[in-house]
C-alpha cells in the first residue's frame, strides 16, 4: 500500500478520537472517568480478543501488561479526567504536545537522532497549543491540564516502548490491540470501583455513548492505528495527533456551541500544519526504525530487517484525544 493512502487510513483514528470529547460530556454520566475509561477499553479489548484468537506467551504477558498500563490503564483515565474538566477542543490540543514527548524519549532509549525538521515541527505544535492554553488560562482548569499531559506523557511512553520491543511472531495489529485494551481495562476496573463506587445507572443516551467509544472510537480506531504504525515511523505516526484536536475543535464549535478566538485559530492552524509537515519529518535520517531492540524472545522473525521507509513496530501513540 503507498504511503499516502496508509497515512489517510491511519488519520481516521486520531479524527475519531477527536470526537471524544463531545461524547463524553453530551452522553455520558458526570464525573466518572474511571469507569468511563473502563468502559471504553475493556470491551472492545474482548471483543478484539475473540477475534483475533491469540493470547500473550512467555515474557509477552509482562510486555502486554507494561504497555496496556502505559497505553490504556493510565492514558484512558487521564483523558476522561480532562475531558471532564475542560472544553473539548482545549482538552485535546494540550494533547498535541505528544510528538515532543515520543522525539525525547525516543532519543533516550531508541538512540534515535531527532532531525532539526522534527524538532521545529514539535515546536510549532507545542506553540500552537500555547496560543490556545494562554489565550484562555483563566477558564482552564490546573487538573484538566495536567491530566492532559500526563495521559500524552503516558500513551508516548508506550509508543516507544513498543517500538523498542517489537512485535512477537504471529501477531498483527488486532491481536496486539486487544492485548493492550484487555490489559489496561482489567487495570482500570478495580480502581474504578473502589474510587467510584458501583457502576451509574445508564439511560439510553448512556448506553449509546459507551457502545459508540467501544467499537468505532476505540476497537475501530486502535485496529487502524496499529496497521499504519506497522506501515509508518513512530514520529509519522504520532504527527498525526493534531488532527485530533482539531477535530474536537470542530465538534465543539459546530455541535457544542463553543466559541473559537482568532489567537485559538491561530494555533489550530500551526497545529495542523505541525501534522503536516511532520508527515515528512519522520522520513528523515534521523527517523531511523530501531526495530533491532525487537530480535529477542518472542520477537517477530526479520524484526531487523525492516521495509524500504517504513518502521514496521506498532504501538499507539497518544493519542491525544484518543
């Protein structure tokens, strides 16, 4: 499949994640992010599970655990968190400071080489979300904000973890997708019920929201995202991110009523031109594919021996707003 196409099929996760937002405060019961969380990664986690027909083996079953906690168990709890004490389209822009994070951390322990073109794009998606954050701190809320952060700090930490350990033999992009949802979901359950409380009693608007995130916005989404992960490197992946709050932005003022300031414009657009020219960033000498950390146990054969141009480890990267 040619690049393009793989980037447009792997955007329509982010753009799905997007509408996160709107959906949680709209349909979903008030202040309960945990079992939000829960509810959107366990059973589409299952239902994965039963399609793909694989489970983890050996070292796997600690990899799966460590990356459902980083990707699901602590980035879905965290999201919901914000969403519920932010406006949609600030919630998920703060997000879109993920490829920043993935650059770092992929110096650290992929020694990979960020390229000036990565680092510039990183700083023109971080300064966009300054121009949203600062145009509006005093209506923020300070732990909205940082759990913003933290879920993006999380979920890139995953990404990277997950390119440095590869994918063992056998298994695609549901299969692990499903690993991971499992895993984090099973986390979030019991803490969701010491900290909540039994589970809320659900009208049909609530029914439909939860069915919603489960199967489109997360077993759907999370499929596309590991198959174009396999396809793309981590930082042209994770430039994709953007596309999330701006489409939380568009939801919000189109279906939400909420109000948009030019200095916000301003810094949807450099967000969306960050995607852009990320695109082309994660293509450079510095991009490199590190798939060599993956030949351990486990490790899917020819693991070092990647395609022309692509990085074929998978793992969710931050989605933001996701």
């Amino acid at each position: 499949m040619k690049r393009p196409t793989t980037v447009l099929l792997t955007a329509l996760a982010p753009v799905s994640w997007g509408t996160t937002y709107a959906v949680t405060t709209e349909f979903l019961p008030a202040d309960r992010p945990l079992f939000t969380g829960m509810m959107r990664a366990l059973p589409a986690g299952l239902l994965l599970l039963a399609l793909g027909r694989v489970l983890p083996r050996g070292i796997w079953w600690g990899k799966a655990a460590v990356l459902g906690a980083l990707n699901i168990g602590a980035f879905f709890p965290l999201l919901f968190l914000s969403a519920y004490r932010l406006p949609g389209g600030m919630a998920a822009v703060v997000g879109s400071v993920g490829p920043l994070f993935v650059v770092g951390l992929s110096a650290l322990l992929l020694g990979q080489r960020p390229t000036a073109r990565t680092v510039l794009a990183g700083v023109v998606a971080a300064f966009g979300v300054s121009l949203v954050v600062l145009k509006a701190a005093g209506a923020l809320d300070t732990l909205g904000v940082l759990a913003a952060l933290a879920s993006t700090a999380s979920m890139s930490a995953g990404t990277v973890l997950t390119k440095r350990w590869g994918r063992p033999d056998g298994v695609g992009p549901l299969v692990l997708a499903g690993w991971q949802l499992t895993a984090g979901g099973l986390l979030i359950a019991p803490i969701a019920f010491l900290a909540e409380g039994a589970p809320p009693a659900l009208d049909g608007r609530a029914v439909g929201g939860y069915l919603y995130l489960a199967l489109a916005n997360t077993a759907v989404s999370y499929w596309l995202w590991f198959r174009g992960i396999g396809r793309l490197t981590a930082t042209q992946v994770t430039f994709l991110g953007p596309l999330s709050p701006l489409t939380a932005a568009v939801v919000g003022w189109a279906a939400l009523g909420q109000a948009l300031t030019p200095v916000q414009l301003t810094g949807m657009a450099l967000a969306f031109g960050a995607t852009v020219a990320g695109q082309r960033a994660g293509t450079g000498r510095g991009a490199g594919t590190g798939q060599r950390a993956g030949k351990g146990k486990g490790a899917r054969p020819g693991a070092g021996r990647p395609r022309r141009r692509t990085d074929p480890v998978h793992a969710p990267a931050q989605p933001v707003g996701r």
